[in-house]
C-alpha cells in the first residue's frame, strides 16, 4: 500500500470547539499526526482517522516525571565487605 505525505499548517484564531479540523479535514481518512489539542478529537471521530500523538509533547511527560524523581544523596558510598571484623 502506498501512503502519501502531507503537511498543512493552517493558522486560525483559537478555535475550542474544533471547527476549523471539521472544515479543513473534511472527508479525510487515515492518520494525522497533531499535538494534544482537543479540536481534532471531533473529526478524528467522525472521519475515522487514526491520530497519532507528537513526540516532542510525548517527550516533555517523561523530562517532568525525570526532574520530579529525587534527586541522589551525595556522598561516600561504602562497601560492606571491606568493614573491618570483630
């Protein structure tokens, strides 16, 4: 199966409610790649399209939940081998 590319940037005003992805995918089916807007949910569902998520947004969740991990305790780490016997 051949698959074709295509790339739209089409800047509007704020749209919440999705109109503008209704408008400009009108009649599109197969896979779009966006970011986590929630205007494109209406005509994924209604068009069927598959949507793939971005991976610079995708890569942010696991740089926030990497800084939110402790930080490591500094300092001599010891061998419990090498201690000294009774």
């Amino acid at each position: 199966m051949q698959y074709k590319t295509v790339l739209i940037h089409a800047y509007t005003q704020f749209d919440c409610n999705g109109e503008v992805p209704l408008r400009l995918l009108a009649g599109y089916g197969g896979y779009l790649q966006v970011d986590g807007y929630t205007g494109y949910n209406a005509v994924c569902k209604k068009n069927g399209i598959i949507q793939l998520g971005c991976w610079d947004h995708a890569r942010r969740y696991f740089k926030e939940a990497h800084n939110a991990q402790p930080k490591p305790k500094k300092g001599k780490i010891t061998n419990p081998q090498k201690q000294e016997k009774c």
